[in-house]
C-alpha cells in the first residue's frame, strides 16, 4: 500500500484498515460525504485546497497547526479524523471498559471514536490508474470494532455509492481482505478473499469475483 501503515503508530498490535477504491477526481466527492460520518461538535477542522481555486471545508485536521493543506491528486494526503459509530453491539463491546461513556452512547444512539487515521492516496498495490481512500484504526480494540460493525459498515456503503466507487473492503493485515462492495453493488454477506496484485481493475474485479463464488463460509478474527 505504499507508506506503512505502523510508520505513524508503534506498537498498537492490530490496524485493520478500511480501503476505498475510486476514481482519482472522486476523491473530494468522498471526502466530502466521509465529513458527514463525523462525529458533532468536533473541535478543529482543516480546508483542503482542490485544483482549481475550488475549496473544500473538513472536520478532520492533520495537526493544531495545519489549517489549510493542498491536494496533490498524485501524493499522499493524511488526516486524523473522529467519527460517529451508532450503538450496536460491536460499539458496546468496544465501550465495555468506559461504563460512562457506555451510558451515554445508550442515551445519544451512538459514540464517537478516534483518532482514525485518513488517507488518500494513488492505489499502488491493487490498481495503479485509480485512487484509494484509506480508514487506519489507531489500536487493536478500535480494530475488532471495525471488523464486527455491521451498522457502520452500511454507512460507509452510503459513501461509496455516493462517490461511485469501485470498491469497498477491510484489510485484515493478515493478507486478507473483507470484500463489501464491488462494482457499485453492495454484497450483503462481505466475504474474504486472498489479498491480489492485479496490473488492472479488470483483472483485480475478476479475481475477486472469483474468490466471491469459492469463498469460504466464514473467517475467524485473527
């Protein structure tokens, strides 16, 4: 994937990563509906400057100090971001040492959880003519909650629709992926496939499908 992900965070076990493929210029389409997964009343926030003169207002920030950072559609773009996750049972299992704030996600409908750290970048690893947004969890408990949220899964099926993207998938460090969208379709039961290195979408699409058809019925959390 380029950049490591254990180059920003040392020693934090687990760091799932939710992986979002889409066209280049769908980026700030993505950006933009992720901001609406974030969690209120955040402090912060950053403005990414877009080709063009365009500006683009975001509740995710790199540091106190960077207010304004450029988008080079061709480079690594890096965020910290806090998002909202609704109460389900993945949610309560990752509250279960915190009662308060247990308590409270039961009273709001939900909680909110980071840092996540954010990035966009050019896909090298899967499909290099495209761009990928990635969702790194910051420790190994935010990692089990990434993997057992069904309800936050859905919502970010919203933003690949939105965006037109081409793929949606958890990667499980462990050289697997959890496929749950594929070629603007969301696959209701995500399943896990080898991690692939394609040279092109119509490659990376066909292998999955593949993988979809033969798939096993289920895969244990590592």
């Amino acid at each position: 994937m380029g950049e490591p992900r254990t180059a920003n965070i040392s020693g934090v076990g687990k760091q799932f990563a939710y992986r979002l493929l889409l066209e280049v210029e769908h980026v700030p389409r993505a950006l933009a509906a992720l901001a609406e997964l974030a969690a209120p009343n955040q402090p912060g926030g950053s403005t990414l400057l877009l080709p063009g003169g365009r500006r683009l207002d975001l509740p995710f920030s790199k540091d106190a100090a960077t207010v304004e950072q450029a988008w080079d559609p061709g480079g690594w773009l890096s965020l910290d971001a806090v998002l909202w996750f609704p109460l389900d049972e993945a949610l309560a299992a990752y509250l279960e040492d915190e009662p308060e704030e247990l308590v409270r996600a039961r009273a709001e409908g939900g909680a909110s959880v980071g840092y996540v750290y954010l990035y966009a970048h050019p896909s090298s690893d899967i499909v290099g003519s495209l761009a990928e947004l990635e969702l790194v969890a910051a420790v190994s408990r935010m990692s089990d909650l990434f993997h057992d949220s069904v309800v936050f899964r859905a919502r970010l099926a919203t933003v690949l629709e939105r965006c037109g993207a081409r793929a949606g998938m958890l990667d499980l460090e462990h050289g697997d992926l959890l496929v749950f969208w594929l070629s603007g379709q969301r696959i209701e039961e995500p399943a896990f496939v080898a991690q692939l290195e394609c040279s092109g979408w119509d490659a990376f699409e066909g292998a999955v499908r593949r993988a979809l058809e033969e798939r096993a019925p289920s895969h244990p959390l590592p």
